[in-house]
C-alpha cells in the first residue's frame, strides 16, 4: 500500500509531465498559428452573430391606419402597430415610437400623414399651438383683431403671448401735421404668429408677422378705421405692466374723434329692419 508521501510523488509527477507536455505543444509554431485561426474564427463569428442580432431585432412602432390631415386631432382609432428593425428605427432618430406622444396631439398645420405612414416627431404638434385654438376662447361681444408686424415692431420678439402691451397711432390730421400718440392702453397679445399663421410657441414658426388681440366690439371698429386712416405702432411696456394690467381702454380721445369724424356711420342694419316691420305692421291695422 502506497504512503501519503508516494502519492503526492505521483501527482508532482503527473503535474510536470503534463506541464512539459503542453510546453512542447504551443512551442510548436503550427499548433500556435493553428490556435489562433481558430480563435479569430470564434471571435468573428460570435461578433457577427452578435451584429445580425442588433440589426434585425424588431421594435414595435406605431403608425397611421388612415390618411391624417393637418389639424386633426390623433385618437387611438388613428394608430396602428408595426414591426421594423431596430437599425432602422436608430437611422430614423425622429420616428415616434410612444403611442402617449400621439394620442391627443394635432397634425401640424399644413401637413398630411399619409396611411401606412409612421409617425415623426415634426409630424405633430400639441393642439394648444394650433392657429385657432386661441380663438376658440374668445367670449361674446369680442372679436379678433390683427396687427402685422415684423421682428423691428415687435423689438426681436420681446414681445410675447399674454403680454399687455400700448397701442400708439401714426397719421396726420387734415393739415398734414403728423399725429403721433398713445391710442390704446394695457391690451393683452391674444397670439404672436409668422406669416403662415403659426404661432411662435410653436417650433416650427418662423418670424412673427402678426398680433392677435381680442377686443370688445366697439373697439375692434375702431381699431379698423385707426388702420386705414393711419399706422398703429406695437409698445411694450415692462414686466409690472402685466403682472398689473389695467382696463384696456382708448387713451386718446383726440385720435377716437379724428377717427370717427373721418368714418361713415353705418346704422345697424338689423335695428333697422325690426323697425320697419313694426311700422308697417302698425300701418296695416
């Protein structure tokens, strides 16, 4: 029977043999070239593997069942799935892939998303910034009054929405001396637009090409007739101007008489018709 010290001999034994053997073997300059072939070959092959598996794996993405136009409003009726590979979706860093990125959003103003077509970000927009979203809120007996302007009047856009602003007019009076004035005081800028009508919340606007206010209706004739027989100049005021607007109201009665005197006084037509119904209905009894 062998002793502890004879097996453990054996082992060291073993261990150098083995040892030596393997020495000899990558000593050997063809074992060595033929290993690192097949290396290379395992490296390859699980690199390429590993990039066929990143290109093709698909990604759901979303896209329009029907042809979508501008201003339409995106419910989930409008949204459909699809497939496509992942190396697809990274070339096209603007495909939207979260359905919550559409619903409730609006096609962009003067855009069409066609059937079958995906999604991108630049595709929609969020309906607040749509044109006629602000007038949708504009109370009776107001209406909608516009001022062209340019990047010069509105002072590079230091003029902005919901800011409260003067009006002053430019004109001459019937001896050709210039009037130059403060018209209309603390009047609140409803929008500010570009020249297709996009307002500049809005990232796709371009330089603001409009005012938008909402005034009463007497007002809103007024500022009409200011316009065609002068200019009306944009005035910003400071930041405690609208933290603490005032009534908007005219500030010039000198330039509202001038107006006025210079406009035709139409009668209102329907007053009108209603009195002469009742005077011949009078008549016939």
């Amino acid at each position: 029977m062998k002793t502890h010290h004879q097996m453990a001999q054996e082992r060291r034994e073993i261990m150098n043999s083995f040892a030596v053997k393997t020495k000899r073997f990558l000593g050997n300059k063809k074992t060595v070239t033929i290993l690192c072939v097949i290396a290379g070959i395992i490296v390859l092959f699980v690199g390429y593997n590993w990039r066929l598996n990143e290109a093709i794996d698909p990604i759901r993405v979303p896209y329009a069942k029907n042809k979508l136009e501008a201003r339409h409003v995106i419910t989930e009726d409008d949204i459909g799935y699809i497939e496509i590979n992942s190396s697809v979706f990274k070339k096209g860093t603007n495909i939207v892939r979260d359905i919550n990125q559409l619903i409730g959003k609006e096609v962009t103003y003067g855009n069409v998303i066609q059937e079958g077509s995906l999604f991108y970000t630049e595709d929609v927009t969020d309906p607040t910034l749509s044109p006629d979203y602000v007038l949708s809120d504009i109370e009776d007996g107001y209406t909608a009054f516009s001022l062209s302007v340019d990047q010069f009047t509105t002072y590079n856009n230091y003029i902005t929405i919901g800011s409260y602003i003067d009006l002053w007019y430019v004109g001459e009076d019937d001896y050709d001396k210039i009037i130059y004035t403060r018209f209309v005081e603390s009047i609140r800028v409803l929008d500010v637009r570009d020249s297709k009508g996009v307002s500049l919340n809005n990232s796709t606007s371009e330089a603001p090409a409009e005012l938008l206010f909402a005034v009463p209706d007497e007002l809103y004739s007024l500022l009409v007739r200011a316009t065609e027989l002068g200019d009306l100049e944009p005035a910003p005021k400071g930041a405690s101007y609208t933290a603490n607007p005032g009534e908007t109201s005219v500030s010039s009665e000198y330039v509202r008489r001038y107006i006025e005197e210079k406009s035709a006084t139409i009668p209102d037509e329907s007053t009108s018709t209603n009195t002469t119904t009742n005077t011949q209905t009078g008549t016939g009894e």
